[in-house]
C-alpha cells in the first residue's frame, strides 16, 4: 500500500457532476484530487463511433437531449464552455405499432415543445471541455473508492488502482458525484453511516442503470426522405421508443429503447435483441433499414459502475431538499451526483445544479472557515 497523501479536497466521480464541481473548485483556487473508476471521464455520459469507442463526433449511448429554456444549468454551462447544439430532428411523419401482426402506422407529426436539443459531437463533448479546463495532474482514471474512514478532523479515502494496487487519499472533505445508490452499495464507511442515510441512499432510482440503448448505423438519413422523423413507438418491441440520432456532421442513425426488463433482456442475450431491433426497424421503416452497416448496443445494468443488484427495475428519482448526508459524515462528505438535484433530478441539467450548488456550498465554508481562523487577532487589534 503507498503512503497516505494530504488533499484539500476530494472528489469521487469524474461524470458531469464530479467535473463540474471540479471546474467550480479550481476557479475558486480551492485544491482538489478526483478519482474516477473507469478508465474514462464520463460517467453515464458516452458518444462512441461505429466501434464503441469513445468519440469527439458520437452517438450518445448515455444520456443526450437538454431543454435549454427549461433548464438553465445545463443551457448556462453550455455557453459558457462555447459549445454549440442542434435541435433534435422532428420533421415528418411518426410510426407507431400497435400489434406484430398488423402493419405499423404512419401518422402526422407534430413539433416538439419544448424542443429537445443535443451537443454537437455528442454529450460527451461537454466532458471534454469540462477536463481541458482542469489540471491533468489533478484528476486520477482507474481509481475505484472502497472504503472511506474518519481519522480526528480528515477523512481518508481508501481505492484501489488499475493494477489492483490499494492507495489512500486523506481530504478535509470528500465530494461524492455519483449515484447515492451506487455509493450505498459500492463504499465502506467506517463508522458507518446511521440507518436513515443509508436506507435513503439505497432506495434512490439511479436514472439510466435499468435502460438499454440500440444504435442501427445507416450511410444516409434515407427515413427523411420518406418524409419520416425518425420518431416511433410500438406496443410490440423489443424497442419501445425510436428516435432519429443523426449526428450534427451527417452521420445517419436511428437508436431506440430497449423495452424488455433486465432480466429477460439477460435471459435472451444481446445477439437476439440487436437482430430483433433491425428487423423491427425494417417493419417500422422499410427494406432500407434492415441491412445497417454498424449497431451498438448498452444495457447500462450490466455496468458495475453505474448499476447495483436494486436497479433492475425502473423508476426516475424524485427531488428532496432534506439532507443527504446526516450523522457523523454530516461535516465530512457532500453528495452532488445527478439523483440529488433539487431540480431535474437524474437529468444532465440535474447533475450540473447539484454539483454548482454543492462546490459553492464547499467553497462558502472554506471561506467562513478561513475568516474563523483569522478573527482572534482582528478581535484584538479592535481592543
């Protein structure tokens, strides 16, 4: 085990949350450490190309739409990084299946409103900018948190590398950005935290971790020629909802929501799912469709570092403005991830409000802390 370096602060997460609060950190010359478990910044956010891989022009296999005009945080971040979106596409008609054995049907579409709105390069685009604003010595990858301790006034956090080496980090403070139920789950807390807290944490939805994402990669948007949208639904499945996913560069896509539940999409196998999902765009959008010349497929509750053995069923978390953190921890630790936003809780614009409330939270007492430290001797100057 290495030896056991002092840190100001700590952040646990390098998704939107953990780098938000990052950037928020480092403008404010507050030092920080992050650790990141994967091998990759990004959390639940990631634009891959035709192979999986990681992409600057990607289809998002995380999340990928924000309301800009609905959610300020997001829209406000977005601009000030000097990133630009495009609207998603809804021109044209919408397909809907009813039942397997009757012809989808085609009906007039409608705009949306609001209108959803994606980054161009893909939502992984904002992760990049966030990371080229921080210092690269400050940010660790392959670094999985396990246990995490109090010893008299520091918290030291205990992780493991990705050489499965074991190291410890001692902060003044620890902020966690990442799902309250993926902490419960993942992190030893010695004491441990009291039952309220870690009930709550555990009963938390983490938003993405049951879904499953299906891209089919096509050389043109041929649906748009047809005078479709892209948009569909369907009662028969496997995908549930289809939407166009088209990059802002021209790279023609279509990508839907896997609608069996995790286990049976286990019990099939991924094989099965992507073939059914092809012929199903077939039925739904012609011959065309059937013959894509890539696929991607993420079932996020097969991530270990997004999901636990509690999110194989659905739900979305819902906002509460009671403290996430009670007892002992209450001075020690912070949650910021998406889940614990008092706004658009499990959203993009979730995990950017939670992590800008929680940094300045951070900051203000590092600032009330320092002026403590210094009031004695302007008391006595004054007398």
């Amino acid at each position: 085990m290495s030896a056991t370096v002092s840190q100001t602060i700590l952040i646990v997460g390098g998704g939107l949350a953990g780098l938000s609060a990052a950037r928020l950190l480092h403008r404010a010359g507050v030092g920080f450490k992050l650790l990141e478990a994967r091998d990759r910044l990004g959390g639940r956010i990631l634009s891959v190309d035709a192979t999986g891989e990681p992409s600057g022009d990607g289809f998002d296999l995380g999340p990928s739409w924000f309301w800009p005009g609905l959610q300020p945080a997001m829209g406000d971040l977005v601009h000030l990084l000097g990133l630009h979106y495009f609207e998603q596409n809804s021109d044209g008609d919408v397909i809907f299946q009813r039942m397997s054995r009757e012809a989808p049907q085609r009906y007039r579409g409608m705009r949306q409103e609001p209108q959803s709105m994606r980054l161009v390069g893909g939502t992984g685009a904002i992760i990049s900018a966030l990371a080229e604003s921080l210092p690269a010595q400050s940010i660790q990858l392959s670094a999985r948190v396990t246990h995490v301790s109090l010893e008299g006034q520091d918290v030291v956090v205990q992780y493991v590398d990705g050489s499965g080496s074991s190291h410890k980090q001692r902060a003044s403070h620890v902020l966690f950005a990442l799902p309250p139920r993926l902490i419960e789950a993942k992190v030893l807390f010695s004491p441990s935290l009291d039952f309220a807290t870690s009930e709550r944490w555990q009963r938390t939805p983490t938003w993405m971790a049951p879904h499953a994402k299906f891209f089919a990669l096509y050389d043109c948007p041929f649906w748009r020629d047809a005078g479709l949208s892209g948009t569909a639904q369907s009662l028969v499945g496997p995908l549930v909802e289809i939407h166009d996913a088209t990059t802002a560069s021209g790279r023609a896509a279509l990508f839907g929501f896997v609608g069996l539940p995790a286990e049976q999409r286990a019990a099939v196998g991924r094989d099965a799912i992507v073939a059914a999902s092809v012929q199903q765009l077939a039925q739904m959008f012609g011959p065309q469709a059937a013959g894509p010349r890539a696929t991607l497929f993420k079932d996020w509750t097969d991530d270990p570092l997004t999901a636990t053995a509690d999110d194989r069923a659905g739900g979305h978390p819902s906002s509460d403005r009671r403290p996430w953190v009670n007892g002992k921890w209450r001075d020690y630790i912070s949650l910021a991830g998406s889940e614990t936003s008092l706004t658009e809780p499990g959203y993009l614009d979730g995990a950017v409000e939670a992590a800008t409330r929680t940094a300045n939270e951070i900051i203000s007492r590092l600032g009330r802390s320092e002026r403590q430290a210094f009031a004695p001797s302007s008391e006595v100057s004054r007398a």
